[in-house]
C-alpha cells in the first residue's frame, strides 16, 4: 500500500527498539503491578504526535489509559488495539541479560514484556502513529488501550474498563495478544495463529491442615499428606476433546502436510488416525495443552523451619479448562485423584464461556491477508488458545476479538514468554508494525 511503501523503516526499527527498550525499562511486575508510571511513559509519546489520551484509575497507581483517532466517518463503529501493561515477575539471577534493562543486543530487544506483552503495545502504538503522521483520512475510530492487572485476572484492567467506562471501549472489532507467528508446529514453514477463543482459568488450592512436630519424630503430617496428594495428580490431565474451533485448526494445518498426514489432522477423533495424531501431539506442548484440561503446581507453601513438621500446608495449581468442561465435574475428578479427604480443595469461580469470535468478519480476513502481505510462505490459522486473555471480557458482550502478537518467534523466543530471557528480535518488531499498518489501512482507511 502506498502509505506503507513510502515509509523510512530504518528510522521506524529504530524508533520502535528504542520505545520498546524504554518500555520494558519500567517494572511493572503483577503484583504489585505499578502501571501508573506506564501510562505516563505512553500518554507522553502519544501527545509527542499530537494524540490526546486520557487515564482512568482502577486503584492506586492502578491506571489504565484509553487513546483515540477519531474519524469523521461515523458510519463504522470502532477498532480497538489491546495490550497490557503488566508482567510477571522475573528473577534476575537466572537471566542472562538484566530483565528490567531493556538490553539491545544480538538483534534482539531483551527483557520482560519484551513479548508479553510490551511487544504488542510498541508494535500497536508505532501503527497509530505512523497513521497520524500521516495524516490519512480514517473510516472509523481508532481507540488505543493499555490496561493494567492482565496477569493477574484483568479486574483492575479491562474487566474495570468495561464496567466503568463502556463507552470509551465501545467497538466493533478488538485486537489483543493470544495467537503467534512459529516455526515447528508444520516444519519451517510459518503458522500465525490468530486466537478466536479461549480456555478458562481456575485458581485451584490444597490445604492439609494436622499437627506438626519436632522434624525428628514428627510423619505423617498435613506437607506429608499434601506432597502424596500432589503425586497423585502428577500428570493429571483431561483426555483430548475437539470443538468446531480446534477441529477447523487441524483442518487447516492439514493443508501443509503430505496425503497421509493431511488425513489424519482432517479426522482427529477417528479411531486410527486419533490415536496417531495423539501421540504426536505429545512433542508439541501447546497444541496438546489446546485440546486438553490441564493441571499445573505453582505455588507450595509450609514451614518455617528445617526442624518443625509443619502444621499446615497449601499448594495452588493453576488449571486451565476446555470450554465445555463443567468446574464441578472436573473437581469431582481431581478429588478422585487426591483420594484423600483430609485435603482442603477449593476454587475460584469458573469463568464464563462465550461463543467464538467469528472468522467470518472483516478483521479476520484483514489480518490474514496483512500476514499473507508480509510472510507470504506463512499459513494462517484461527485457534483455541491455551492461555486466558483479556478477549475473553469482550467475547462476553459479543464483541469480536482476536489474538495475535503478529511476529514470528523460534521455539526458544516462545519459550521465554513466563519465562528466562524473554526477547523479541528488532526484525520481528518491525514485521509486525507492517502488518499492523497493513491491518489499520485495510480496515479503518
């Protein structure tokens, strides 16, 4: 397109490594979260450009900003770029490069956020203000959002956005992280995953509660108890199940392979070929996490000495459902798994379960025709991620959402998401700023 060809990405590479670099520069590690000082970061280059935002503050030093580009064409209802503020922890010892640095090195930018998900925020600004300089005439509102408190349940974020102020998140179309561009899924051919829904999360936690002792002669007690309830779930996980999403993922994965794979992921619940394509999904983490209720220990708690038994002991599972997975079934199972009465399960609520975003829609066909733009080689594929976003809130209101950091990741870049040495490569970044604009300029010009 001609605003896109026109552009100097010398100087936008440079520009956006350096905002991303600052970006990351300021911890906002969830909790406690800090998001204020963000905002003031974004509000500062927006109004750089003449872009007016303004803030709403969910709790103390809790803000969230909301900016706009609006059109005087009021015949299309608004697109909104989503992305959040905060991360999650990160422990510098095990790091190579200072998480909170936000080191240039290697082509790469390093640091937390660097993907997740401080990426999306640089790659989502530089498209807007790419498109302000520009001066071109917009179709419809463009709203940027940067929202606190994601990593940790969204209630201080999106959730308080849409309940306090719907009208400025008014929209027809949302784009928010979920879905990624990868290599290894189909070879080395490109696969961009655009999210269209989501599994649930649930903050699940055992408590064994007893008497403790001397550690000579206390056994027995309740981090006994805990740690054989805790073997008793190791690997707990739920059998593999389909829905139109995740079957329609397979069907379109098929198109990459010979005859004989391609049969197998076009018929994943046939007896023969599902027994095939589930000890394959083995290999690969996150297409066996889509289809499955997963169960992970996170968090285990007890003691205070090296020579006093506790009397009590807590472990937090963080578990991710199916849509279609009732709570109550599903604790029913992992109880049958403890197999110890004695263990406290208890469970936070089970989110609700909207339909999918459709990919019948004007973004969804705009976004896989900017990716086929830009990676012409790529195969673009709606999923069910395994992880919870923020879509979810929109989903809920029937508004359609969509997920993707539009970059592709290696393996070991992917792996760094919640992870040691997140980074995203400078030529990554800019990829996806083309695809962005690509996106806006099909859909708001």
């Amino acid at each position: 397109m001609p605003v896109n060809a026109a552009l100097n990405w010398d100087q936008i590479q440079r520009e956006a490594t350096d905002i991303l670099s600052r970006y990351i520069r300021l911890d906002t590690s969830n909790p406690p979260g800090g998001e204020s000082k963000a905002v003031e970061f974004l509000a500062r280059l927006l109004a750089g450009d003449g872009i007016e935002s303004r803030t709403y503050q969910s709790a103390p030093g809790r803000d969230n900003l909301v900016a706009r580009l609006r059109s005087s064409d009021t015949q299309s209802p608004p697109l909104l770029l989503l992305h959040h503020m905060d991360v999650v922890a990160a422990n510098p010892q095990l790091w190579s490069k200072p998480p909170f640095d936000g080191l240039i090195r290697d082509g790469h930018v390093w640091g937390r956020g660097a993907i997740d998900d401080k990426g999306l925020g640089a790659i989502h600004l530089m498209a807007m203000l790419l498109l302000k300089r520009a001066a071109v005439p917009l179709k419809r509102d463009l709203i940027f959002m940067a929202v606190a408190d994601e990593e940790e349940g969204g209630s201080l974020g999106t959730r308080w956005m849409l309940d306090n102020q719907p009208a400025e998140v008014q929209c027809e179309y949302v784009w928010d992280e979920g879905g990624v561009g990868s290599v290894g899924i189909t070879g080395n051919r490109p696969v961009f995953t655009i999210s269209v829904q989501e599994k649930r999360s649930v903050v699940v936690r055992l408590k064994a509660y007893g008497r403790g002792g001397h550690g000579s002669v206390a056994s027995g007690g309740p981090l006994d108890r805990l740690v054989r309830a805790l073997h008793g779930i190791q690997g707990f996980a739920g059998d593999v199940r389909f829905n139109s999403v995740t079957r329609r993922f397979f069907e379109q994965l098929a198109e990459t392979q010979t005859s004989l794979a391609g049969w197998i992921m076009r018929h994943p619940e046939a007896p023969v070929s599902g027994s095939i394509l589930r000890r394959q999904l083995r290999k690969v983490h996150t297409l066996n996490a889509m289809l499955r209720d997963t169960v992970t220990v996170t968090v285990v708690q007890a003691g205070v000495n090296s020579n006093v038994a506790p009397d009590e002991a807590e472990a937090v599972l963080d578990v991710r459902l199916l849509p279609d997975t009732p709570l109550e079934d599903f604790l029913q199972r992992l109880n049958r798994a403890i197999n110890d009465e004695s263990i406290e399960v208890t469970a936070t609520d089970s989110p609700p379960s909207p339909p999918p975003s459709s990919t019948d829609t004007a973004m969804f066909q705009a976004m896989r025709r900017a990716v086929l733009t830009q990676v012409p080689e790529a195969l673009v594929a709606s999923m069910q991620t395994p992880v919870a976003t923020d879509s979810r809130f929109f989903r809920e209101r029937g508004i359609n959402a969509y997920g993707l950091i539009p970059v592709v990741l290696t393996p070991e870049e992917l792996g760094s998401i919640h992870g040691v040495d997140e980074r995203i490569s400078v030529q990554g970044l800019v990829q996806g700023i083309k695809i962005a604009l690509d996106v806006l300029l099909d859909m708001c010009t």
